[in-house]
C-alpha cells in the first residue's frame, strides 16, 4: 500500500525557470552581510574582497570534490574553512550565529509551480505523508526560510533532509535510506519524485523505490537507455492516475 511521497526540491516543487542570474551574485548580498557580522565579532576582520574570493575558491572545490565522491559541501563549513584560512580564531566562531548573518531566503525569479499546492494538498488530503530530499548545500534550517516563503514547509512537517546536514548527495543510497527512516517505512510504500535522471530517478530506484520523472518546460531532462523512470509528469495533477494503476485503492488507505 502506497504511505508516502518523498519529493526532490530544486525544479520539482520550485521552478527555477526564470532565474538567470549569476550564482554569486545572488551569495554577494549574503556575504556582505556576513561580512557586517564579523565587523561587530572581530578587532580586524578580514576584508570583504578577500572574504568573497577566498570563499568562491572553496565552493567551486568542494563542488568539484563532490562531482567525484558524492561528499555533499556544506555551506556552514564552507564559511567556517574561509574565515579560518582568513586568520580568524576558530574559538571566536559560532556556527548558527555565521548562518543566522548570512540571512538566506527566498531566491529572486524563483516560483513554486503552479500544479505543486494544489497537488500536494490533494495527496495530502488523501492520506499520504510527505518527506523531502534536497542536494542543496544550504543546511535544512536555511532551505525551511526559503519553503515558508513558497509556502511548503506546512506540507513538510518533519522528514526533510539537505545533503548539507546528511554529509553525502543523490544518489548516494544513504540519503534515500534516511528519509525512509524518518517515515518509517519500507521502499515499496513510498514513491519518489524529481527532476533528475541520475540523482533522483536512479538513486531512487536504486532504494528500492519508485520514481517519477518531473519534465519542466524549462528544464527538460535528458534521457538515457541506462536511466528509465517507472513514470513522467509534467504537472502533480497527473500523478493520481499513474497512482491509481500501481496502487489500487491508494486514495482509501493511504496513511493507513
């Protein structure tokens, strides 16, 4: 019996269609305002230029690493390992205090598609429980300001994981084992959804689950004889027909 859904975030559930923006210079408002933090913390803080190249190095390099080894970076650590190579004192930092200055949140020209409330409150209303796998490298906390303000967090009450806190990315097995964990259940009562072939759709099936490709407009995906989902959406509303067929009955028990 069909029990729960475990949705990927990024261009599953927020679109990021619209947004074409450098990556840095969505991070330079947090860095200087991180930088602010540490002008008020610190005699002699370093300088903001330095701050912000020393910082950029270190991210493409924990990103690069993380192509290879699937070790998730970690935004926090990130920020601690630049202000260290920087000359701070260790003891002078204090981790949710460097992340509450950086000050993360919603992302500009990023929407939640229009299909995902109304879908989610559907299979909510059905029964289903919900749980969330991110490879973001913003710890959960920081990704929770971001979905309050999309309006998600209330469909996500407990079971959400960034690869950030977990240590390792999709399709890691073990990410997908933790939020199985947390729902306690067995794979063949859950189904996955995202929109990238590897990560989500291999790495879910590879626990054992099902997966369902989201194709965006914007984002289509590209598929390979290696990587077959079990189904393709383009909108959640399309979901409960492709429910109906491998769960028959799921809208009567689910949650049961």
């Amino acid at each position: 019996m069909l029990k729960a859904i475990i949705f990927d975030l990024d261009d599953t559930l927020i679109d990021w269609g619209d947004f074409f923006d450098e990556w840095e210079d969505i991070e330079n408002p947090h860095l200087e305002k991180t930088h602010i933090y540490l002008e008020n913390l610190l005699d002699t803080p370093p300088s903001l230029a330095d701050l912000k190249k020393e910082y950029s190095k270190r991210t493409r390099n924990a990103w690069s690493h993380a192509h290879n080894t699937l070790i998730a970076p970690n935004l926090g650590r990130t920020l601690t390992e630049t202000l260290i190579a920087l000359g701070v004192d260790e003891a002078l930092l204090e981790l949710d205090a460097l992340l509450k200055a950086y000050d993360w949140g919603k992302i500009p020209h990023t929407t939640v598609f229009p299909d995902v409330i109304p879908g989610l409150t559907h299979l909510r209303d059905a029964g289903l429980r919900f749980g969330l796998v991110t490879n973001a490298f913003q710890p959960m906390a920081l990704r929770d300001v971001e979905m309050a303000e999309h309006g998600l967090l209330e469909f996500f009450p407990s079971c959400r994981f960034s690869a950030a806190d977990h240590g390792y990315l999709k399709p890691h097995p073990s990410i997908f084992t933790k939020a199985l964990d947390c729902l306690g259940l067995e794979p063949e009562e859950v189904v996955f959804i995202g929109d990238n072939p590897i990560a989500d759709i291999a790495g879910a099936q590879a626990a054992g689950m099902r997966a369902v490709l989201r194709v965006t407009v914007s984002r289509k995906p590209l598929l390979s004889d290696t990587v077959i989902p079990d189904a393709a959406i383009k909108s959640l509303q399309e979901l409960p027909d492709i429910l109906d067929q491998w769960y028959p009955g799921w809208t009567n028990g689910a949650g049961a």
